[in-house]
C-alpha cells in the first residue's frame, strides 16, 4: 500500500513529498524526494515496529551534514584532490572536504529529485545531471526505485546514462540501528559478517594510501561473525576513529548476502545483498550533534552505514577501474542492493 503526503518546506521553497509504502506483513518504509531520501524503515518484531533507520525531523534534512539515507552521486564516497585524469586531460571538481571532494559536492542528495512513476510498493525517482555539475563531465541522466517486497526485503535499484566517459558511483546512505535508531544505541554491540577477503586502507581523510590489502589477521576480518566491539580501533582504524573503510566483496556476493548485520538481542538480522563490487563501512564514527527525530541529537557510533558501491578514489587508480566506478559514454549505468530484514 502506497500513501504520499507533502510536509515541511524545501529549500526550493516547495513542500518535501513523503511516500510510506506498507507490504502485508505491516513492515513500513518512507521515501522523500529531496536527496531521494530513505527517510525510515520499521520492521515488525515481535508484534511491534521497530524502526531501524536513523533519521530525523523533515526540515532536518536539508541541515544535516552525514548524509542519512541520501541517494549519494556523482560519486559516491572520495575523490582524492578533487581531481583525476581522464583521456590525457585533467578534470577539476569541486572540493568539499578540505581539497578533495566527498560524495559528489553538493551532489544529489541536495537536490528534488522528480517523481517518475510509483505503485503499491515503489517509487522510481528520475534526476539530470548537467555537463559540468560539481566538475563532472558529460551530460547525466539517472533513476533511482526503492522497492518493499512481501518477504521484509527493501531493494533499491541505480540506473543512468551519460554522453562520455567518466565517473559514476551511486549508492544509498542510510544508518541501520537494528536495536533502536530512534535513540541510537551503540551500534558497536551488533554483530557482522562480511563476505571480502580485501579491504582498503586509508589516511585520516579517507583518501586510499595503500594498495588493497588481506583481512586475514586483522580487526578488518569479517569473514566470520563478530562483534564490531571485538576489534574495534586496532591498526589501520586509528586514523578514522573506527571503521570507514571499503571491503572488496567475494565475486559470487551479488548470488547471496555480502554482509549479515545483527541485533545486539538477537532479534533481527539484515541482510545485504548486491551487484557492487565493494562495501563501505562507516561506524557513524562522526555523528555526535546530528539531530534525530525528537529534537535532541545522535551520539557517535548511533549507527552503521553499510554503503554498496565502487572502490573509494577509482578515477584515480586504473588498477581498481575493472571493479566499476567509471562510466562509458551511451552504456546502461545499473547498480541494485537488498536489504533483506529476519
């Protein structure tokens, strides 16, 4: 069951649109179109909803600064100095985290996207991309269409295309709190699986300064399920105040869940799955004073960001463009993750 409804007022001076789409088991989830926002997601368990999307007021968004549930573009995650060469030219980008760029600029989670179709259980949002947005090149049209399905599963599928050749890296940036994300209680105590024999190392900034390196004997190993406390600051997460790191995903990921996420009371259990080749994950090691949706504000570690997506800084490494990140000019752009909820 499909219910959209207007609140607030944008910054373009137009009202935020809401749409709450409900399957039979009673799960619920909301969609806006500002940032193509995933605005909350409440599972039944036992009896109950739970909501497990860390989220605030509607006339938050547009202040917030860590991206909750924002479809993130051009490119997602860093592009170290705001710039790479591309077909022997330098591109120059627009820098928002000191000089490199993050999450596209001022990307498309600040912008209205446009309603293109929607029906009892999804929205497909549509947005244009000028050549020349936030630096990029190349003329861009994109989708973006949550879907709830009847088995408690959330399934968001990217599609675009461009006139030429150059970086295109969607994904989500929702915050999962599978025990309270209305408080955000200390993510760290859930428990997690990652199916990646490879993660990425990176600097204080998050810029990648290492080439991609074994999990094997490290606090990056996920390979079985652990507590995130377990091994929590150790070595490379020192730098970033936990984890903040891209994990390269077994090949067969997108055939089964490349990550299992579970309650610290063991009640839910979400599963991702995905045709990315790789996973960010961010322990919300920096979302103390981020407002939620009662008018106080989030403690670090309230959440846990479990971003699908190309390799961190891949216009700038060749090495790392076979694992996607790189668009070709007139080729179909189609990237989909599932979060399954048990």
């Amino acid at each position: 069951m499909l219910r959209i409804h207007s609140q607030g007022i944008a910054p373009d001076g137009k009202p935020f649109r809401c749409f709450d789409i409900t399957n039979n088991r009673g799960m619920t989830i909301s969609i806006m179109d500002w940032g193509a926002t995933w605005v909350s997601c409440r599972v039944p368990v036992e009896q109950q909803l739970r909501e497990v999307l860390l989220g605030c007021r509607i006339e938050d968004y547009p202040k917030q600064t860590v991206y909750l549930g924002a479809t993130i573009g051009r490119y997602a995650n860093r592009i170290a100095n705001a710039r790479f060469r591309l077909q022997g030219k330098t591109v120059c980008l627009v820098a928002n985290q000191g000089k490199h760029q993050l999450h596209g600029g001022k990307g498309f989670d600040k912008r209205r996207w446009n309603v293109e179709k929607c029906g009892d259980n999804f929205v497909t949002f549509s947005l244009f991309s000028a050549d020349g947005d936030q630096g990029f090149i190349g003329n861009l049209q994109v989708q973006a269409t949550y879907q709830l399905t009847e088995d408690n599963a959330v399934l968001i599928r990217f599609n675009g295309i461009t006139d030429q050749n150059g970086p295109l890296n969607l994904t989500n940036h929702a915050y999962f709190n599978l025990d309270n994300a209305e408080i955000g209680t200390d993510v760290r105590q859930h428990y997690l699986q990652i199916k990646a024999d490879y993660f990425l190392p990176v600097d204080q900034h998050g810029i990648p300064n290492n080439i991609l390196s074994s999990v094997k004997n490290t606090s990056f190993d996920f390979e079985s399920t652990k507590q995130i406390a377990r091994d929590f600051m150790q070595g490379e997460q020192c730098s970033t105040k936990g984890y903040d790191h891209a994990f390269l995903l077994h090949k067969n990921s997108s055939n089964q869940p490349c990550a299992t996420l579970y309650s610290a009371d063991k009640k839910l259990t979400m599963k991702v799955s995905t045709s990315q080749p790789a996973l960010q994950v961010y322990t919300g090691n920096y979302l103390a004073g981020t407002p939620n949706r009662w008018g106080s504000t989030y403690n670090n570690y309230a959440g846990i960001a479990l971003e699908t997506e190309s390799l961190p800084d891949t216009p700038n490494h060749l090495e790392w463009h076979k694992f996607g990140g790189m668009a070709k000019a007139d080729s179909v752009y189609s990237q989909w993750t599932e979060y399954r909820f048990e």
